[in-house]
C-alpha cells in the first residue's frame, strides 16, 4: 500500500525560498502514471522561483511543488496505459502538451502554444510521487543511473540546441559555460564538431568545462580577446557554428562578430528583458537564427540517449550531490555559481 501524504518542497509563500512539506500523495487519472521520484536536479528555472523574481511572482501559483528534472520508477498505472509497466525505471518530460492546436496534431509536440510546466504551472517532482501523464514517461535503460536519469531535461536542451545544425567538420562556439552550456559542447565533440570553444567570464565553470570535456578550448573573455583565439585555431573566417546559452547580450554580439558569412545560431538563453540588436550585422552576415524551447518530443530523448549508450559522458558535470533534507545547501550550491548539476537523493 502506498501512503497518503509524502515529503515535498513546496513554494508555500509568495517569498524567498522553498518549504519542506508533507502533501498529499496525487491521485492519478486513466491515462497517467504515478511515479515513485529518486534523484532530482536543481534546474536554474527552480531558482528564479526560489528568489521569487518577476518572472516567478507572475508565472507561479502558491501553493506549488516545484521541481521537474528527476528519475525514478512506476508504482501505479492508470486503467487505459498500456506499454508500461509497475516497477519500470523511467524520467519523463516535462512539458506537458495539449491536443488540440495545430502543431500538435502536425506532431510537433514541442511547439505547442498551450504548453504547460511541471512545477512551474502544475504540481511538481520535488517530492517522493509525481503525477505524469504516460504520454510524458521517457523510459530508462539499465546502463543509465538515476542520476543521469535525473538530469535527461537538461541535457536535452543542450542535445535539442546543439544539434539544431550539422556539426561533423564543423567549427563551434558556445557562449555560456553553465552546465547546458558545458553539456552542449561534450555533446558538439561527441557529433563529430571540429574545433568546439566556449568563452564565460566565471573561471570556475571555465575549469568546470574542461574537466568535463578536456577537449574543449575554455576561454575567459574577460582575459582573452576571442579574435586571438580564432587566430591561434587557424580559422581564416570564423566559427560555423554557434551556440548561445548565456543570456548575455554582449555575448550575442560577440558571436555575431566570430561567425563565417552565412554561420548559424541557436539560441537558448534568454536575456533579461528587452535588448538592442544590431541587426544589420546579422542580415549583412547572412546569420540563421534558431531560437531553441525545451526539447523536440521525443527525437531529443531518443538521440540523448543512444548517445549516452555509445560513449557520452557528461557525468563529471555533476557537482554536487545532497539528501532532499538538505536542499537549502543545495540551493546555495546552484547560487553560488561555481557549481555545475546538483542532485537532490530522495530514496
């Protein structure tokens, strides 16, 4: 018999911070899964809605259990699920879809305008039970821990922006070394990139990006001029390629300036407000611009994991591991900006 209530971290107030709760376990419907949760990641959304930004105060009801990076297992199906099975290892995406808008029923799931957010808009996985639709149960294969497991959504923005572009042969720069950032770019060597940099201005996740993927060029902008670095690679025109997952409009720019004629970008992060463009630079470049939501359901989790399964290790990125009764470290680890992944352990 599963129990009634369940340990959870709860937005409870519209303030600062989260709070350790007992809430209900969810009840599920006919065509939903309950999962027992093992490891979940702190995402960086999870401390916007901690610091209780702007952003947050106006995108979260209170009272909400936050959280939507985790792994874990079946406990219960609901009467209409069918391929799954009680017991079955499994993260899941969280973004959950409608039916009904044009691009769902073109099956471009990713794209749906009526998208909604675990632990964003409905109950989350910071807590022993999550609620899932099993359109949203992503399997996990046996040579996949649950601490990978429990870091799969961000890895697949990274998988989902990298690879929005050929990259065999290619020259790429990532402008942003957190750790999608960082992930981004063992994933750009893993799909065959030729020279692949990343530039920061925070030394301690440059270290961190060559720790995790020694064969990456880390380079801090605020030391090193970027021209130099093209110079020294022997890049007569620039970077192929480029990746931005910073939020930095001055990084942004400084892409523009480092790409080839007719270079590509995918843009993942997301700077604050409003910024100002240079757009004739781009035009006159002939830059494509890809902005990158989420990850494609479910191409990105299909080719994630078929890379981890031949030889993708981003496990280094993970930095930082603590029991759920210690969240509040683990927060002020992800805060602090010198770590990469943090795992919370809920088992």
């Amino acid at each position: 018999m599963r129990p009634n209530t369940m340990k959870a971290l709860e937005k409870s107030h519209p303030r600062e911070g989260l709070w350790q709760v007992r809430a209900p376990v969810p009840e599920i419907g006919p065509d939903e899964v309950l999962v027992r949760v093992n490891k979940t990641g702190i995402c960086g959304t999870d401390i916007h809605i901690w610091n209780w930004d702007e952003w947050a105060s106006h995108t979260v009801p209170v009272p909400m259990i936050t959280g939507h990076e985790f792994a874990g297992e079946i406990v219960e199906l609901g009467r209409n699920v069918t391929g799954l099975s009680v017991g079955q290892r499994c993260s899941g995406e969280g973004h959950l879809i409608g039916t009904d808008s044009r691009q769902s029923r073109a099956g471009k799931f990713h794209l749906d305008p009526g998208t909604r957010g675990i632990g964003v808009n409905e109950q989350g996985a910071f807590a022993e039970y999550l609620r899932l639709p099993a359109f949203n149960v992503v399997p996990l294969p046996d040579d996949i821990p649950d601490e990978i497991g429990a870091i799969l959504d961000p890895l697949g923005n990274a998988v989902h922006t990298a690879l929005s572009f050929d990259l065999l042969g290619e020259d790429v720069l990532i402008t942003g070394a957190g750790p999608i950032g960082i992930m981004a770019a063992a994933v750009a060597r893993h799909a065959g990139a030729r020279n692949v940099v990343i530039t920061d201005i925070n030394v301690d996740r440059l270290k961190l990006a060559g720790h995790v993927v020694p064969t990456v060029r880390a380079v801090d902008v605020s030391r090193k001029d970027l021209n130099d670095v093209v110079n020294e690679l022997g890049l007569t025109q620039g970077f192929d390629v480029g990746l931005e997952m910073s939020g930095s409009q001055a990084a942004l720019d400084q892409m523009v300036e480092a790409l080839v004629m007719g270079g590509k970008i995918a843009l993942l992060g997301i700077p604050p407000g409003t910024s100002p463009v240079d757009w004739s630079r781009i035009v006159f470049k002939a830059i494509t611009i890809k902005g990158v939501y989420g990850r494609e359901m479910f191409e990105t989790w299909y080719k994630m994991i078929a890379m981890l399964q031949n030889g993708l290790d981003v496990s280094r990125v993970i930095t930082h591991r603590f029991r759920v009764d210690e969240f509040e470290a683990g927060f002020a680890a992800m805060k602090s900006g010198q770590s990469g992944k943090v795992v919370l352990d809920w088992s």
